[in-house]
C-alpha cells in the first residue's frame, strides 16, 4: 500500500519534483534495497552503530542511534585517543555482535518491529539508507568492529544549561530539571526516576571534542547541536560563526530548540541562520523544534512550553526563513495521542499557509521513563490511535498535494500503532505513572486532572 501512494504521489501535478528529491528517504524500494544490502553482511547490521553518534560533553555520555540509552565515555579510553568520544570499546564490541549476526539488547526497538509479522522495515534500515551512511555500508561491512571510525552524523550537546522541566527529560540534561531534583530528591517511583547521578567535570570532554574537531569536521555530513536547549548556550553561536568564517559548503548543519528563549536570543539566532544560507557556508541549515501533542496537554508534558510562544517563533521561521526545513521533533508516549489530531491539523495549516517552507513531522516512541511509554496505554484506547493514523491517510499527499502527509510520515506511524498492537498493555506501570503525576503536580503547581480529564480512572 506505501508503494502505490507512493506511486500515485510522484504524478501529481506540481509535486514530483519534491517527491523526487525526497525519494532517497521515502521510496520503499529504496529501503528495502538497502536492507538487501545490510543482509549480505549480516542480518543484523546497521551503519548508525558505526556512523551516527549523540555526545553530551557536559555528562561525558554518548550513544549511536536514538533508541539506545546513554553510556559512559571511559576517561581512560578519552587519554589515549580524543576519538573516543564516539568509538567507545562498549560500542566496537556492539559493532562487532552486529558483524556477527548477534543482536545487540540496546537494540530492541528495532527488533521488535522486525518481529512483528511480515518482518516490516524498521529504523535500523531507515537509517542505513540515509546519504550519510549508504554510501559506506559496504566499507563497514567489511571492518572486524575494531576499528576506529569517525562519524558522519554527529550530534553535540556542549551543555545541560534549559529552562524547561519536561515530564520525561533526564536531569543530566535539563539544569532545570536538575534544580529542581536537587530541591524535592527523585520522584517516589519504584526506579526513584531522576535520580540524580555525580557530577562530571565536563571540561576535559569539551577538550577532547576540541581536539578531535579539525580531524572528524571533514568527515561529518550532518552536524547537529542539541541540549540542554542550544540557544541558550554561546557555543552554539560560536560555532554559527565558526562556519561563517571557516564555511563548510557540504555539510548540513542542525539546531535541536524549544523555540521558549527570549525575543533577543531568537533573534540573534535568526541573523546568524540568514547569513549562514546568503554566504552558502553549510550545504543546508535544518531547525528542530520539540513539541509531543498539542494545547495544554503539550503544556503539562513539557512544563514551561507555552504553545502560543512555540507556534509564534515557528511560524516566524516558516515564513521569513523559508529555505530552512523545520522537522517537529515529537517523542512519543503515552499522553501524547488525546490531541495529536490538533497538533496534525496545525501542521497541515501551516505547510497550507506558508508554501515556499518544509516543515516535517519526525516521530520518535519514548522508552523511558517506562511508566510513559505507549505501552501504558489499555487497548480500549485503540480508536484514539487508529484516528491518529486514519487522519495522517486521510490528509496524505494524494489527497492534498504538498501540504499533504508523505509515504514517510504515514508509516513512521504505522510502525508505532503495530508495536503498540503486539505489546501487553504494561499494566504493572500504572502505579507508577499515578504516583508521578501526582507528585509531578505538587512540584509544578499543575493540574493533570484539568489536561487530562478522566485519564486515571481508567488506568484501575
């Protein structure tokens, strides 16, 4: 079925040509070409856990690929080689499971959608077909696990430092969140969520980055800086104007933002982002900006988002800077679904509304805390989603041309609904996600009965 919308998408007047430049993301037969290509090495490889790197120097943590959890940068791994801020050995032995056929247990996202019936395609493939990994699977596949290898996607928090304190986030990463831990301790969960851990002397892990940059720099095809909230860090424009001076015309250059700072600083951010596109210094400058539902539900999930002030800054983005693509970085869980058909809605208004723009849908299934996962949800619940996914087909791109939702978007949600499916509803979460809604009230002076009447009392 996603082939021949696929299909009947590329024909629409005026639309090929977008469809076409996207066709290396979104063609099924793309995918399933390079999931062809993966099984020749074994079945289950995956160039991100070679490739694609998340690195917070102010916690010393990274991981490859967003479904893993983060772990430790071993500091005496960091003195022999800068490098290894990346190419930990805990990754090279993930690497080398993979050349084997093994299946790493970090992992398990992607094998319980390749176990579903049909084997569906899942983000290990999805992200192997991406233009910074296909062109050197064959190349890795061909590696022991050993080696070192630079990334080509790397994604970079230089600090902690936000001003949210989202019901999800690890304090590691939110200051806020942090305080805030530091002043009420853990919530009284059966995992003591947000526990705070020792603090890390994040400056020889920025050392080291700064040391590893002018080696891994012309390696990188994405670089994308995230948080802690990157605009509320100078490095971020340090770097903005690193690329002005020193451009980098084949890299594509991201910030990850909850687009909540002042007028000032989005501005400051703006002008740097015009010059960057005038003077071509980044082959293509790319905005992700958080947000999981819609209304005062968004509001409670992430405590001191105001849709208003989101949505005004967005917008601003879409209209004045309309050759920057804007993809709404959405983590999905288990109170996201109630008003995600407002949040759609949105989208397709301003994709209506402002034409010359990209603004994308990018769909992440939160894991933790697990109290929050989608899996919490009782299958009476099932229509919510199934109307989550009728409005995504029902507004696609044959039906409304280029605001419309691509092939991409409607299996990325098609993917979550058949985990969701397969899943035993979690039922032995539900203590906890009552316990810490109603200590997260207390904390926040919010109200989860008035942004979510009734939810509780069907969690019995």
């Amino acid at each position: 079925m996603v082939k021949a919308t696929y299909e009947r998408v590329r024909r629409l007047p005026g639309v090929g040509k977008l469809v076409e430049r996207l066709a290396q993301n979104f063609s099924l037969d793309y995918v399933q070409s390079v999931r062809q290509q993966l099984d020749k090495i074994s079945p289950t490889m995956c160039a991100a856990k070679w490739l694609q790197s998340t690195v917070h120097l102010e916690i010393g943590e990274t991981h490859s690929c967003h479904h893993p959890g983060r772990h430790k940068i071993p500091l005496e791994e960091l003195k022999v080689y800068p490098g290894a801020l990346h190419d930990t050995r805990r990754k090279k032995n993930e690497r080398k499971k993979m050349l084997a056929g093994e299946r790493p247990e970090e992992c398990g996202y992607c094998w319980k959608i390749e176990d579903l019936p049909g084997s569906p395609l899942s983000d290990r493939h999805y992200k192997s077909a991406e233009d910074w990994a296909r062109p050197f699977v064959e190349k890795l596949g061909a590696m022991s696990g050993d080696e070192d290898v630079d990334p080509t996607y790397l994604e970079l928090s230089f600090s902690s430092n936000c001003q949210l304190r989202c019901s999800y986030c690890d304090p590691s990463v939110s200051s806020a969140l942090r305080a805030e831990i530091k002043k009420f301790g853990p919530y009284p969960t059966a995992d003591a969520f947000g526990t705070l851990v020792a603090d890390h002397d994040g400056g020889v892990f920025t050392e080291a980055f700064w040391d590893w940059w002018p080696q891994v720099r012309s390696k990188l095809k994405v670089f994308r800086l995230t948080g802690g909230e990157p605009l509320l860090e100078e490095d971020t424009f340090r770097v903005m104007e690193t690329f002005l001076k020193d451009p980098s015309p084949d890299l594509k250059f991201s910030v990850n933002s909850n687009l909540m700072v002042s007028d000032e600083r989005f501005t400051r951010f703006t002008s740097l982002l015009e010059q960057l596109m005038k003077k071509k210094a980044v082959k293509e400058m790319q905005v992700f900006a958080s947000i999981d539902t819609w209304g005062e539900q968004a509001e409670w999930i992430r405590h001191g988002l105001k849709v208003k002030v989101f949505s005004k800054n967005l917008e601003e983005l879409l209209r004045d800077h309309p050759q920057v693509p804007v993809t709404l970085m959405i983590t999905f869980n288990a109170l996201s679904p109630f008003r995600f058909k407002e949040l759609l809605d949105y989208v397709l208004w301003c994709r209506q509304t402002y034409p010359r723009a990209t603004l994308k849908i990018g769909i992440a299934l939160l894991h933790n805390p697990s109290f929050m996962c989608l899996d919490v949800l009782p299958k009476s619940y099932s229509q919510q989603l199934e109307d989550i996914l009728a409005h995504h087909r029902a507004n696609s791109m044959v039906t409304r041309g280029r605001s419309g939702f691509t092939v991409a978007e409607i299996a990325k949600f098609e993917r979550i609904l058949a985990w969701w499916k397969e899943r035993p509803t979690a039922t032995e979460r539900w203590k906890d996600l009552r316990v810490f809604v109603n200590e997260y009230d207390r904390r926040k002076g919010t109200s989860f009965e008035k942004a979510f009447p009734g939810f509780l009392e069907n969690l019995q």
